[in-house]
C-alpha cells in the first residue's frame, strides 16, 4: 500500500466521491468500473480541493461519468422495445391474467 499517499489524502482530501474507492485501489484491493471511475476523478481533480464540483474537462472520456457533472450518463433500465415486443408482452400478461 502506499501509505504515505493514503495518508496524505485522509489528512488533506476532501470527503467526496471517490475518496474511499481510491483509498481501496491504493490498498490492492479490486474495484468495480464505477469505482475505478470515482477514483480516478478524485484524484485528477486534486482529491476536489476546490468543491464537490464538475471538473469542466469536457475533452477527458470519463467526464460525461464524473460523479459531480450535472449532465452524467447514468444506469438505466430502460429497454428501446419495439411496437411488436411491446404486444407480445402485453399478450402474454393477459394470457396470465386469463389463465
């Protein structure tokens, strides 16, 4: 582990998204994409010295994920359904409800 940069970012860094995740990643331990994407922008972003704010660097591929971006792409369940999937799901809840 890298305990003098642990160290300095429980003294120093702000309590933000990305801090613990960061802190995991420094002590070996695996992190899922989401948390690898926390803790990179905590660390690019100066462990958020200036604010739980958006960085603004728009050209950086992890921005539209940032934690703090107001605009982020997030998880969704959503599915694009066809007007055909649509009926054959509804024919089959009211083959359910019939039966």
């Amino acid at each position: 582990m890298d305990t003098d940069r642990a160290n300095s970012i429980r003294r120093h860094g702000k309590t933000a998204r990305g801090q613990n995740e960061l802190l995991k990643h420094l002590s070996g331990e695996r992190l899922t994409l989401k948390q690898a994407v926390n803790a990179h922008c905590y660390d690019c972003t100066g462990f958020f010295a200036d604010g739980k704010v958006d960085c603004g660097l728009k050209h950086c591929p992890l921005h539209p994920f940032m934690a703090y971006n107001e605009n982020r792409l997030k998880k969704t369940n959503n599915r694009n359904m066809t007007d055909a999937n649509k009926e054959k799901l509804q024919a089959g809840r009211r083959r359910q409800a019939n039966a």
